[in-house]
C-alpha cells in the first residue's frame, strides 16, 4: 500500500497533464472523529497533510473549503488557501461549487475533488483523474482499484462496473457484479476522488436526489440517475486509508511511519 512520505518531494505534474484546481472539502464537526482536520499525525494536522500532498500535483490552485474558522486559521498559518463557506451545505460538492463561485472559476475549469481526511493520496492519482476527465469526454471521471471478494463483501468499501470504455454502469455497496458461478477475479474498489467542470457542478447541484442515491447513501449515482456519464480508471497507485475513527487515525500514523 502506498502512502505519501513525510517530506515527499516535488511532483511536476502539471507540466504533462491538464490545467486543473483542487479544491478540499473540510468540516469540523465529523460524527465519528469530532475536529478531525485538525487532529495531528507526527505532529501537522490532518488537513496540512492533505494540502501537502495535494501541492505535490502541479496543480494551479488549491483552496480548503471549510465553514469552520478553526480550519481556516489553520489553513493560513502553514501558507496554505483557505476559503470561508455556508454552514448549511448538504454536501462536500454544494462547498466546492460556492468555493467556484466566491472565486469566479470558468465554467470550463477542471477541478478536482480532495477530500479532507485523504493524507495519503498520491500526487499522480490527482494528476492522473484530471487528465482522465478531460480525455474521456464525460461529466465526470473517478478512479478505482482492484480488491479481493473478502473486501467486496464490506459495504463500507464501495463498489463500481463499468464498460469496456470505463464509464460508469452502477456503484454500491453491495458486491457487484454477482458472480453466480465463480468466475470473478477480482472487483473493483471505489476511490472516492473526483474531476469534473464548474459548468457541471453547477447542473449537478440543481439535481434533486435520486431513489438510488438514497437507498446506497452514495452522490454520483444522481448522475448516473440523470443520464450524466462518469469515467473511472484503475488508479496508478493504490492510496492509503482515508480517516474516519481514531482507529484510521493510529492505522495513518503507522503507514507514515513505514513510508
């Protein structure tokens, strides 16, 4: 498993892939890890990891979404961009999108989501799912990777199938497909990292919540729902856990320690 190092060095991704943003949706009150943007990993908060990690991809700006002044603070003492938003967002997408309004992006900007509590995404793999967008042609682009039938059988660990041109057919957290008669491999893992354009970011927030959006508690299955096309390629380097106990958090420590 892969982990960013405590002093990874400069990535120049930027100079082969496309002209792209992150932005890093961060809220401080987290049911099962109160504050967790700013609990510490070897001593820098959870949030300067990601930033780090995210500076690391060449990409032209970086923004931290929060409605939290505390993250935001924080944020601007390690050099970072932070940008102030609504407490009343229903999700990390509604953040971003007035992140891309406060900030006045194009509607053809290609942003990339980071989320909060992922300090041990690669640099390449926020390279590589910009590039993928904009490639592919679709609304959106998403990575996966490739796990074993143990792993399927965990509905915390979403699931995805795709075509034989990576768009998206389906995500779960059941096990897909059925494999009725032994012969599947392997399935495939979602990462929840995400490319996509203001212009639809901006359509998808005016997207009401789909029947199967609510039965899985998973996002992009509205706009699957809504004819909307999302890519998905193997990631090229398997990312470390993202953080939701304090569990995740020693789990984090540890992969840091070995890297």
């Amino acid at each position: 498993m892969n982990a960013n190092s405590k002093n990874p060095p400069a990535h120049s991704g930027q100079d082969s892939g496309p002209d792209f943003r992150i932005v890093i949706p961060a809220r401080y009150a987290s049911q099962r890890l109160p504050g967790k943007p700013l609990r510490l990993i070897h001593g820098k908060t959870m949030i300067e990891w990601v930033y780090r990690a995210a500076q690391q991809a060449g990409a032209s700006e970086i923004v931290v979404a929060t409605d939290d002044q505390r993250i935001g603070d924080e944020v601007e003492r390690f050099g970072g961009r932070a940008c102030m938003t609504s407490s009343s967002h229903r999700s990390g997408t509604d953040r971003i999108l007035e992140v891309t309004r406060i900030l006045g992006w194009s509607d053809d900007c290609v942003v990339v989501n980071l989320q909060g509590d992922e300090p041990l995404m690669p640099a390449v793999n926020l390279v590589q799912v910009a590039a993928n967008l904009v490639s592919s042609g679709c609304d959106m682009a998403t990575l996966h990777k490739d796990i074993d039938a143990e792993h399927a059988r965990d509905p915390n660990q979403v699931k995805l199938v795709h075509d034989y041109r990576g768009h998206a057919l389906y995500f779960s957290r059941s096990v897909i497909p059925y494999d009725r008669d032994s012969r599947v491999e392997c399935y495939h893992g979602h990462i929840g990292l995400y490319a996509y354009r203001v212009g639809f970011i901006e359509i998808f927030s005016q997207l009401a919540p789909c029947d199967l959006e609510v039965a899985e508690s998973l996002e992009q299955l509205r706009a699957l729902c809504n004819g909307y096309s999302i890519h998905s390629e193997i990631a090229r380097e398997v990312p470390g856990p993202g953080i939701d106990t304090e569990a995740d958090l020693q789990h984090a420590e540890r992969l840091m320690e070995q890297a």
